[in-house]
C-alpha cells in the first residue's frame, strides 16, 4: 500500500509552513522547536515530500520551503530514515522532476543531489540512467528538470562520476550531455555546457576522448544568443585554456578574437568570465591587450549609514611562521605571500568586470613588462588628466594595476605622477580618493626610496587625512594603503609615529565594524614595523586605552577577538616590558580561549552529534597573541607562566589534527624556551618525540616552526640533548637534501642542524658529508645574527670531530665563510683555523690550484678577512 498522509497531520505541517514564512523572530522560533519536536517522528519527512510533490494546490513558496526543510533533514538525519521513508521520497522525486513550476523542479533537483551526495549515488542504481532517459522526453519540463538536477549532481559529485566506484558513467552522460548542445532551447544548451564543464578541470577520462567534438560544439554556440549560454562557452574556453591549450593552439587567433568581443559584451556576467580569459592567458603569453571595464555607482558620504554585515569580508588570519631576515631585507620570491589579498579597491569586494580588468592588465605588465608601456601610455595620458572623474578614475586604477609589471619603465614619469595622485587623493569624488589610495601604496617602494620632503611626508600626511574621510570606502581604502607605506618605510616613521598614532586612535571612535578591522591591521604593521621605538610612554599612553577598551567590550565568542588578538601581539612585541601593565589580563584571556576550545574540541570529539565543532581560529590566534607575548616580555612572561597549566594546553596543541594550530604551538613553545626554559625542561622528554613527527615537509609551515623550536631547545639543554638527537636528526637531514624545500624551511633547517651539532656534535658529526653542501649553500644569504652564529660555531666544532666530512665540498663552506660581515672575533679564529688548517694539510701548490676554482670576489674576502 502506497502511503497516504493522515489529514490532521498534514494540517499541522501546513500550518507550520505558514507560519515559518512569518517574518517575526519570535514565532521563527516556535517554528525551529517544532521542526525539532516532529522530527522524532519517522513519517513527517513523508509529509514534507508529499507537500512539495502532491499539494499542487498550495502556492509555490510553501511547497518549496516544504521541500528545503526535507533537504536540510537529509543533510543532517539521513541516515536514520526508515528505508521506507527514503524509498518513498526517491520515488516522489524521480516521479515529479518534471513539475509544470521551475521553482518547484529546482527544489527537487536540490533534493536529489542532497540524497546522492549522502552516499546513495552507490545506492540509487537507477537515479543516473532514469534521469539520463528523462533528458530524451518530449515534454520540456522534465528534460529541463532531469538536466537541473544533473547538473547539481556533477557539481556536487564530479570525481565520483569519473571513478570506478559507479562503473564509469560518464562514459555514457558525457556522449549524450553533447548532443544537447544543439538543442532548441538555450535552457537546456546552457544545463548540457555546464554539466560537461564540471568535469574539464579534473580532465576526466571520458571528457578527453571526446575532447574535439567538445571543442567544435563549443564553437558552434560562440554567438549564441542566450547571454547564459555565452558565459557557460567563454568558462569552457578559459578552463580548456588552463587544461588543453593544446586542443586551442589551432584555433587560438579567432579565440582570442572572440574573447576581445565577448569581453564587451552587453551581458556583464558573460564579459566577466571572457576576462578571465586573459588572467588565464597571460600565464601562456601569445597575446596582449587591454580592456578598460565598466564604471560603479557613487556615494560621497555614507560614513554615517550602518554597515551591512555582508559586505565585510572575513580577512583570512596569517599564522605565525618564524622567518630569518635577509640580505636586503626583502619578501623572498615564490613564498607565500599576503599582500595581493588587499588590492582590493571595491569595498564590496564583489568580483566584477572592472576588477578582473584591472587584474588582466596586472597579469599581462607582468608577463610583458617594458613592451606593454608604449601601448599604454599614450591612453593613459588622456586618461590621468581627464575632466570626467569617471575616465579619471579608470586611469588611477590601470596606473596601480601596471605598477608591479611596468616599475622600471615608470619610473622616469614616477616624480611628476606621484605628486599629481597625492592631489586626487583631496579630489571631491570618493571613489577617485579611494583609487588613489590603493594605486599610490603600489608605488610605496619607489617613494620610500625618494627623499623624503617631496614625497614621503606629503603621501603621509594627505594618507592619515584619507584614514579620517567622511567615506568609509575611502577609509578602508586609505587605512590599506597606509598599511602598505608602513611596511615599506619600517623605521622612517619614527620622527612621525606622534603624528601617526594621534590619527590611528582617531579613527576607532570613529570606525564602524568593517572599517575597525583594517584599522588593527594597520596599527599591528605599524607596530612590526617601528619595534622597540614604540615602547615611549608617550605612544603607550596613547594606543593602549583604546585597545584595551575594545578588547573589554569583546566577547570571548566574538570573531573580531582575531584582529585584534593579532594586533595585539605586533603590539606586545614591540613594546617588550612597555605592555608589562597590560600582560596579565591579556595572558589569561589566551589561556582561557585556548583551554575552552581544547575542551568543546573533546566534547564534540565524543559526542558530534551533541555538540558543535569548535572555530579553531579562535585557539590559534590565542597561540600566536601568547608568543607575541613570550617575545615582547621576555623573561618577564616567567610569573605569568608559573601560574598556568600552559605547559600542558601547549603539549595539547601540539597533538591537534589541524595543521595551523600545531604550527602555531611550536611557535609558542620556541618562543617559551627562550623566554623562560626552566618550565619547558621537565616536558622535554614528551615533547621532543612529537616535534620528530611533525618534521614532515608536506606542511611546510609546521615543519618550518616545529624545526625552529628544536634548535631553540638544543640550545638551551647543552649536552642533555644528547639522548634526543637520533628523533631529529635524520628527518633534519632529508628535508635539507629535499628537491624544491621553500628558502625558509631549508634556512631554519640548516641552523637547527648546526645547533645540534654545536651541543652533540659526537653525535651529528659523522652525518657531515650528507648535508655540507646543501646546509652551506643555504645559510649565505643570511645575515649576520645570533642564530646564524649558533650553527656556524656547531659546523666549526663538527669540523673539527670530522674533519674527513668536508673535504669534498670544501669551495661550499669557504663561501658560507665569506658571506660573514663581521663574525664574533673568537668566531673568526675558528674560521681562520679551519681554512688554514685545510690549507696547510693539502700544502701551498693544491691549495693554489683549488683557490683557483673560486670567484674573483671570494677570493678577494677569503684573501683581506683570513688571510689564505
């Protein structure tokens, strides 16, 4: 007997529908107790599909609504329906794919992928081939409705597809998804690209050996009149590029043609994804051009409208990874970088045309450089001093998006045009300041450069004007830029760091939520960047209040503790003993986040469907704001460590599944056994095996910080390393022989491995011929510094236990040698030792004949500094 709903109850789930469309918090909550109350009875999930499927009656919204609530039931309690019930709504959907409402098939296309992706794709033999056949029906609302719900599903489940697990099907739904490309509708051609297009990326199998037929369809739809269709040819066109350009090269010319046509489109959402061709293009360079997009709308003075909590992005936080400082002192190429994240000049951060526009020709001065500025220059003249403020606008932008590209070659123009953008940053029109912030931060290097009176003070001062605008788009803009000039300037602030902190602390009465978020940014690069030169009473007096003050007002719960968390440990290192009034406070507080997210972490663990999972970030920003703390105070941070269970939470953290809060741990402990050993040394036996495990390069970052607090303990136990030097040694070994190690992690290896070296060197000695040459090649560029001093003294003495280990790769350590600007004296006497021991062993005429080999300027140091 099919099952019929009792009338009663149906009564009570419609009613409930009604009133869950009510717009009153109150009765909304009545509704969620009740949905919890019916959702012990096995049934209501019938009556839930019979609304949406059956009740052709009721109007739509209430249908699909009945439908979305099922979904969510599916998401959460599937697997507890009675086989029944699920065979029932499997049978109600395939049944009414077809329905004559578009909303009501979309409700059950979602139904069905929500059920497939619950693992019944294995389960559901028949579900592919039934909708496959649907496809082939006279009546367009099934054919519509089967392709809505194929497409969902090759969404949600594209590798599954092209696995053995379900025996291949696309083999068949590939094939048969093509011929419709052809069809009458553009519907149903738009369903057909997109199903086919979910599947280019991970180039299935299927899809490859149909790649011609695909491409040649796709070209039959260029000018298709359906704006959705274009979209759906120009994607295509843009992953083929990433994946087959060499299925494309052929055509490549009318390609190009056609995506310069297309990035005009009338349709905006078909321009954009034609100008993603060109970001995907300019890695393959064969083609140049520009494109300048399409204008927004204008406000001058919202400062005072509510900020709508959609538009703020959530600023992803950057855990703590310890680095080295380096000759010059720049960021090192091809390590993660921050900084694109904020080149943001569109508050709503909405991806659109004029952005991706701007991105193109960020990509293509990239890749082209010198050749792309004589095509641009002459537009952009006209473009920089027109009188619209619209045109005006759009040449600031493409002057910041050719910044990184065109440097060298701008930089002749750089002295008139710098001056000319610090007036439009007073210009009358918001988004023209607004522009003109994010395009003069991308030239901050060559202002920082200049002298200072031209450019520097006068960018300065108008910037800390902008950080106070009445627009909050120019605010979140100018407080960015300000950011970056921080960062480029570092210590040339300091005359100005009054002048500074005055407009900084300004601007949190006068920040609304977004805006506040940037503004810790700043103040935490400012304070990375001017250090100990902010520890003056003067500045504590002014930065302090404020932020305590918000760091009071701040829940525990609150996802704005991150920012300020972060901006808080820039600050607590830099103040060093200046943030001693404050430490207490702010070190229970971490301890405490990190105590109750171990905690709900064990909760949830056990029981997952009682409890939520924990947000982590909340532990590992805790972690970080503690080293900032460790590092600032010092040994000071000694009574505050006596008084917690830190020791504990931190061998807790070291063991946790996600990666960032164990590289945030390690940081922490490294920090804490420079700081204050005494109560990291009765752990050392528990924590030593869990660092060993976590040398594992495939998390760079975790093995970067778990390799720098080995080195750190090495030097604080002496020779009671001993016993653990055979947990580190040879995993410390194979990362520094590692093919493509990123610069940073073979840096901290080398010095971990000379400091254990310098405190066991019996033991790390006979392993010298395995990493000399590569341990060598990676210190040289490192400054002079304590950590540096450390592993060279371990080289030095492991020399001097094996001095058989260096011979072959002797040139290697000559140069190591030669990369020390002004090494300790008794330092010195080891290296003058070394070399001409070697010297004297191997006599006057090899040794001429080997220094023959090295580069005139290594001969030149090794010659004046030793005397060989």
């Amino acid at each position: 007997m099919e099952w019929q709903p009792d009338e009663q109850g149906l009564q009570q789930v419609l009613h409930l529908l009604k009133d869950s469309q009510s717009p009153n918090t109150a009765a909304q909550r009545a509704v969620q107790q009740k949905l919890e109350q019916l959702n012990q009875f096995p049934d209501f999930n019938n009556y839930l599909i019979f609304v949406l499927t059956r009740l052709k009656t009721e109007d739509e919204p209430t249908r699909s609504l009945s439908g979305l609530i099922l979904k969510n039931n599916v998401k959460v309690h599937y697997q507890n329906f009675p086989p029944a019930v699920a065979h029932f709504i499997k049978q109600e959907c395939l049944n009414n794919i077809g329905d004559p409402s578009p909303l009501i098939r979309a409700t059950i296309g979602i139904l069905i992928t929500t059920i497939s992706t619950k693992g019944e794709l294995q389960t559901w033999p028949e579900l592919l081939p039934h909708l496959c056949n649907m496809l082939d029906s006279e009546d367009y609302n099934i054919c519509e409705g089967s392709f809505g719900a194929l497409q969902k599903i090759c969404e949600d489940s594209s590798e599954l597809l092209d696995s053995d697990a379900l025996n291949r099907p696309l083999n068949i739904m590939i094939p048969k998804f093509l011929q419709f490309f052809k069809h009458c509708s553009p519907k149903i051609r738009s369903h057909a690209i997109a199903c086919v297009n979910q599947f280019i990326i991970g180039r299935a199998q299927a899809l490859m050996d149909n790649i011609d037929t695909f491409i040649e369809s796709l070209f039959a739809l260029a000018a298709d009149e359906d704006s959705e269709v274009r979209k759906n040819v120009c994607r295509a066109l843009v992953m083929l590029l990433e994946v087959r350009v060499d299925r494309l090269i052929p055509h490549m010319r009318s390609i190009v043609e056609y995506m310069l046509q297309r990035s005009q489109d009338p349709d905006e959402n078909v321009a954009l994804e034609a100008c993603e061709f060109w970001l995907t293009l300019a890695e393959q360079p064969i083609y140049r051009d520009t494109l300048l997009g399409q204008k927004l709308g204008d406000v001058e003075e919202d400062e005072a409208v509510p900020d709508n909590e959609q538009d703020i992005k959530p600023r992803f936080h950057k855990s703590r990874t310890v680095t080295l400082r380096h000759e010059g002192n720049e960021a090192e190429e091809g390590e993660e970088s921050d900084e694109d994240d904020d080149d943001d000049d569109d508050s709503l951060s909405d991806w659109n045309l004029r952005k991706c526009s701007a991105a193109a020709l960020d990509v293509l001065a990239n890749v082209f450089r010198d050749e792309l500025l004589p095509h641009l220059l002459p537009v952009l003249k006209e473009l920089l001093f027109h009188p619209d403020w619209v045109v005006k606008e759009s040449g600031i932008l493409v002057l910041g998006a050719i910044a990184e590209g065109c440097m060298q070659d701008m930089v002749p123009y750089l002295p008139e045009l710098i001056p000319h953008l610090i007036q439009c940053l007073c210009d009358k029109k918001a988004l023209v300041r607004s522009i003109a912030c994010w395009t003069l931060s991308r030239y901050a290097h060559w202002v920082v450069s200049q002298p200072p009176d031209p450019y520097l003070k006068p960018l300065m001062t108008e910037l800390l004007k902008r950080i106070l605008d009445s627009n909050k788009r120019v605010q979140e803009a100018a407080c960015s830029a300000f950011a970056t000039l921080e960062e480029e300037a570092c210590t040339e602030l300091v005359p100005y760091l009054s002048f500074i902190l005055d407009t900084l602390v300004f601007a949190f009465s006068k920040y609304q939520h977004k805006n506040l978020l940037i503004l810790y940014d700043a103040i935490g690069t400012l304070a990375d960047s001017v250090g100990h030169h902010l520890n003056q009473p003067e500045y504590i007096q002014k930065l302090m209040p404020p932020l305590i003050q918000k760091w009071n007002e701040l829940k525990d719960e609150d996802k704005d503790l991150f920012p300020l968390l972060e901006c808080l440990s820039s600050v607590a290192t830099a103040l060093q003993s200046g943030f001693l009034p404050y430490c207490e406070p702010v070190y229970q507080r971490c301890v405490t986040l990190v105590q109750k997210n171990l905690a709900q972490a064990m909760m949830y663990n056990q029981h997952p469907d009682q409890y939520e999972a924990p947000d982590k970030d909340f532990m590992i920003v805790a972690l970080d704001l503690l080293s900032g703390l460790a590092e600032g105070l010092g040994a000071h941070v000694e009574q505050l460590v006596t008084r917690s269970n830190i020791m504990t939470l931190i061998f807790q953290c070291m063991q946790d599944t996600m990666p960032e809060v164990r590289q945030s741990s390690f940081a922490l402990l490294g920090d804490l056994t420079k700081a204050c050993f005494l109560h990291v040394k009765p752990c050392i036996a528990e924590f030593l095996p869990v660092l060993g495990l976590n040398l594992n390069p495939e998390f760079i970052s975790v093995c970067n910080n778990a390799t720098w607090a080995i080195g750190e303990i090495a030097i604080q136990m002496g020779t009671e390393m001993q016993p653990f030097v055979a947990l580190v040694l040879n995993n410390l070994v194979e990362i520094i022989n590692r093919p493509n190690t990123p610069k940073t992690l073979l840096e901290n290896t080398a010095i971990t491995i000379g400091r254990l070296g310098y405190v066991c060197p019996q033991e790390v000695a006979p392993m010298l011929p395995q990493f000399i040459r590569p341990w060598c090649t990676s210190l040289r560029n490192i400054r002079d510094n304590e950590e540096k001093d450390s592993a060279f003294r371990g080289i030095c003495v492991m020399i001097g236990v094996n001095p058989g280990g260096v011979v072959q790769d002797f040139i290697f350590f000559c140069d190591a040698v030669a990369s020390w600007v002004n090494p300790k004296d008794d330092l010195r006497d080891m290296f003058y030792k070394i070399l001409h021991g070697f010297k004297d062993q191997v006599g006057e005429d090899n040794w001429q004949q080997f220094s023959e080999q090295f580069p005139p300027l290594l001969k030149e140091r090794l010659s004046a500094c030793y005397g060989v």
